[in-house]
C-alpha cells in the first residue's frame, strides 16, 4: 500500500490512511454542491407510493452494538462511544458523525429479527422473505419491485433492478426481472461498449452470425417460454449498449468533486453514486454491497474502518438525492443479514446473532426521524420486534405493492409476495 506524498506510512493506522484516502475531511459541503441546510429539512408530506429503493447491504453481519445501538459504559460495548444524533435523544456510534446529522431523514428500528444464524440462509430469508427451499429458487424483493413497478422509461432501455457488489438470480419470476449485475461501479459500463479491436461492423456480424446458428434451434421449439426469456435478455442488453443508455453508468461523466465527496477510493462510495444516477434516470430498485462486516477476530479495528467508509458514503448518498428532489420518491433501506453478538469473544471479535439488530429506513414519502422498537441494551428484542416479513411489507406498501397477493412458479406452486399472513407494515412510518 503506498501513500503519495507520506514518507512515513509505518507510522499512519490503517484509520488514518483510510481517512486520507476516502477524503473524508473534504465531504461536509460537497465543494460548493449542496445548500446543508436543505438536509436536515422536514421531510416533504406526500400521498404518492415511492418510485425506488436503494438497499445498502452490510454483508457479513453488522455489529448493531458498534453502530446503531451503542451501549457506552457497558461491558458488552467494548470501546465504542456514543454521539448525540440529530433525532432527539438518539445516540449512534461515535464513528458515524456525517449519518448522525442526518438521521433525522430516517427512521430507526432497532428491534430487527429473525432465526438464522447462516450467513447465506440470512441473507437469503432477508432478500427474498422465505427460508431456503433444496427445490425452489425464489424470488427477491428487488424482482418483486421490478415486476410491479415495472421498467424505467421504454426509450431509455434501462433495466429495472440493478446490483452492484452482489449477485441474486431471480427465481420463479425468470431472467426478465433478474438484476443487472455490476462487480465494480467505477467500470460499470465496460460491459457495455464494443470491446477494442472488434469494432463495431465485427460486432454487428457476430451477432448475425449467432442469428444464424440459433434459426434452426428456435424452429424446433417456437414459442417456447425459456427461448423467449433468453432473447428477451439478450435484446435486453443489446439495447443497453446504445450510447444515451450506456451513458448513465459512466461515473467519468460525474464531476471529480462529486466522486470525491462520495469516497473516490471507496468501491462502495462509488456504488453509491452510480445508485444515485440509477434512480435518477428511472431505475426502480438498486442495491449496493458494502461487504466486510464478518467480524469474528478484531471487531472494534474493522468496524472502525468500514463506518468510515459507510459514513462517508451514506451521508453524501442522502445529501445528493436530497438536493436533487430524488429522496422523496426513493427509499433508502440499510441493513444487514443478523447483528453481532453482545458478548465479545477471545478474539476480540463478535459472532453471528439473528435475535436482534439495527435497520435504517427513510425517504419515499416514508415518516422520519422514528425510533421504532428497542433491544435490550443489544442483546433481545425488548420492544416491538420487527421480522423480515413486517419489513417487506412496508417496502411494499410505500411502493404501492399489494404484499398479500400470490404469485405462481412455472410449476404452478403458489407464493406470496410476504409469506407470512400475519406481518403488516410498520405503522410508525405512516403516520
């Protein structure tokens, strides 16, 4: 790892290069941007559903503890402290100071839920609301959306999910509403230009040239479900390659303060970004991975550098859409597959723990600045427990989803968008 400019980098914590190398200290105002008082304004009251979601998914098991339910002074709280927030008498992790000033554009829920202590089976029951099934792929929250929400704009050719750092298949609903899958945002578009030395007449055969080769498959099998979901998907990403369309997840056309401001540095900062763009341009659910919060031996170093990172990220995510008139028609969810046990292990680490954790939501016409439900000092639920059901249902609602209705695999099983009959959307965020 070098650092220009530093001659002494034995001498720098890997928290101060991270600071340095984030440019951290430059993102409070945006270089001129953004106004900072139309942050932390009231939230626009609106009847209409939301248009978007952008997930942040802290994959691996974020510590609630060490984020969003500190408990100072404690033993179980190792050395984290606590900082007032702007929702009165809410504290967070001392490490997250850009999301504290602005939690007020969110609400809080810190009786998150469930029984799996699996990473994958976590994430799975959190992406898609059902338990693993050997004989059965289902379908995501970001499939659901993209189904029921429909595409961007039919000339934009935008696809209607996108997934940036991690990858889900779409289950019953078949390739059409599967996400398109970005590893790197800052190449986000290579995927999507000629690649050099073809050309574009060389392109253009190639794809006569399998037209060809396929006619006599298609003519044994017309109409068939599965050749018509492959072209679909095929046509789909052809039409992404025109310019006007491959032009929006192209982050050089983004100014280098704006690339700045989000972590320039920070695959996650620039996931974010382009997330921004995304939903801009009419992308109806994103989601960006920040992985890396597994943290088994030395807990309180990585936490410290991923809420850098995410602080970083998150506060220019919220200021940007604020100011762009984005936020009131885009839900930002933030949340991870389970949270970190209380007790700290010989390794000065956190394990797996499903009994409760931290969730952040807000915008999409959803209330703000709400502390809904409450651990007991991180350890159960002490008030209020929200399951993933109870959260896929509010999502559903504030993007004018019916939750309860029944959707059909090609075999003919029955399933409901939110398995569970007796979850309901979370009050709090409607009133």
């Amino acid at each position: 790892m070098f650092c220009t400019g530093c001659e002494n980098y034995q001498r720098m914590s890997r928290r101060e290069w991270l600071r340095s190398a984030l440019g951290a200290a430059g993102g409070a105002s945006f270089l001129g941007f953004f106004d900072p008082s139309r942050l932390h304004a009231a939230p626009r009251k609106d009847t209409r559903t939301a248009d978007s979601v952008i997930l942040l998914w802290m994959s691996g098991g974020m510590s609630h503890i060490d984020t969003f339910d500190p408990q100072p002074g404690a033993a179980i709280g190792g050395p984290t402290r606590a900082i007032p927030t702007s929702i009165d008498g809410v504290m967070i992790s001392e490490h997250l100071p850009r999301l504290a000033k602005s939690l007020g554009r969110l609400s809080i829920i810190r009786s998150t839920t469930s029984n799996e202590f699996d990473h994958d089976r976590a994430a799975y029951l959190m992406h898609t609301g059902y338990e693993v099934l050997p004989s059965m792929k289902h379908s995501t929250l970001g499939s659901i959306v993209a189904k029921y929400k429909g595409p961007p704009k039919q000339d934009d050719n935008l696809p209607p999910y996108v997934s940036i750092g991690i990858d889900w298949a779409a289950g019953y609903f078949g390739p059409k509403f599967a996400p398109y899958y970005i590893g790197a945002a800052d190449a986000a578009d290579r995927n999507l230009q000629v690649s050099e030395g073809i050309g574009e007449r060389r392109f253009t055969d190639r794809l006569k040239l399998l037209h060809e080769l396929d006619r006599s498959f298609r003519a044994r099998y017309p109409r068939h479900p599965a050749l018509e979901e492959y072209a679909q998907h095929y046509n789909a990403a052809l039409l992404m390659m025109r310019p006007r369309t491959a032009k929006v997840f192209d982050l050089d056309d983004e100014p280098e303060s704006m690339r700045e401001a989000y972590g320039a540095r920070s695959g996650f900062g620039q996931g974010c970004l382009l997330a921004r763009r995304l939903v801009q341009a009419g992308v109806r659910f994103v989601e960006v991975a920040l992985p890396g919060w597994d943290t088994h031996q030395n807990n309180f170093e990585i936490v410290t550098e991923k809420c850098l990172e995410l602080d970083i990220a998150v506060g220019a995510l919220l200021a940007d859409l604020t100011v762009r008139g984005l936020f009131d028609r885009t839900i930002v969810l933030l949340t991870s597959e389970f949270g970190r046990t209380p007790a700290i292990n010989d390794n000065q680490g956190r394990d797996h723990f499903p009994r409760v954790w931290s969730t952040l939501i807000g915008g999409g016409g959803l209330a703000a600045g709400r502390v809904i439900g409450a651990s007991d000092a991180g350890q159960a639920v002490a008030d209020r427990a929200v399951r993933v059901g109870d959260l896929h249902a509010t999502l559903c609602q504030a993007m004018g989803i019916d939750f309860a209705q029944t959707n059909h695999s090609p075999d003919n099983r029955p399933f409901r968008i939110v398995k569970d009959p007796a979850a309901l959307p979370i009050a709090e965020l409607f009133s």
